[in-house]
C-alpha cells in the first residue's frame, strides 16, 4: 500500500511540474472571477463568462491583468520532451569486380586538349575553339 502511494504521488508531482496540469490549482480564480462579472452585469451566466474568456481570445480591457490570472490562459510551463532516435545508417557492400585480359591492354587517355590543370581552377573563361 505504501508503495502505491508513493507512486501516486511521484506521479503527481511530476505531472503538475512538467505539464499544463498545475493550471487546475488556479480553478478557484475563474470562479472568483465570474462572481466579479455578476457584480456588473446580473444576468450573466457562466456559460456566457466562459465564451467571452475563452472563445475571443485576449482583448486587452479593463480588467486585462486579471483575466491572465485564469487557468490556461498563459503558459508558464514552457517543458520541451526531447527523443533522440538514432537510426543506423544501412550498410552497401560494393564488389569492385576487375576484368583484365591479356588481349587488351590499358592505354593512358592523351588527348592534348584535355588538361588537369583546368579542374585547379574554378572560374575559367569560355574557350572560343
């Protein structure tokens, strides 16, 4: 039994630490907040207090400050879960197969066009011939 509830509450403390879930310990404030509306307007209903708190976004009004002290309305808990996967790149065995003969031999290419010298050099300007 103890196990269990030591569990529960490592479990717990981890899920109101790392997640939005800590913002249900502010749920008294919306209720605070609604009484607050009903002092100016009576015939509010929650539902309606919901839709203009949540349903039109964050109009900067009178009250700006205290509707960002409701729940889910600014995050504060900015946690980013990181998985690194590293996947094994494949691995391609090549077989260089070599066939040489005795009735042909290799010549060396000696065209007296073709330089080495020209790939030294990026920028090279067009020939004309």
């Amino acid at each position: 039994m103890m196990k269990r509830t030591l569990a529960i509450f490592f479990l717990s403390v981890y899920l109101l630490a790392t997640t939005e879930a800590g913002e249900l310990f502010k749920l008294p404030v919306i209720f605070q907040h609604y009484q607050e509306h009903q002092l100016l307007t009576q015939e509010l209903t929650f539902l309606q207090f919901l839709d203009i708190h949540y349903m039109h976004g964050s109009p900067r009004d009178a009250d700006y400050d205290r509707d960002m002290q409701l729940p889910f309305k600014t995050c504060d808990h900015s946690t980013i879960v990181t998985a690194n996967c590293v996947m094994p790149s494949p691995v391609f065995i090549m077989e260089r197969k070599v066939h040489l003969s005795a009735k042909q031999p290799i010549l060396p290419y000696t065209n007296p066009d073709y330089s080495y010298h020209f790939l030294a050099s990026i920028w090279q300007p067009p020939r004309t011939c």
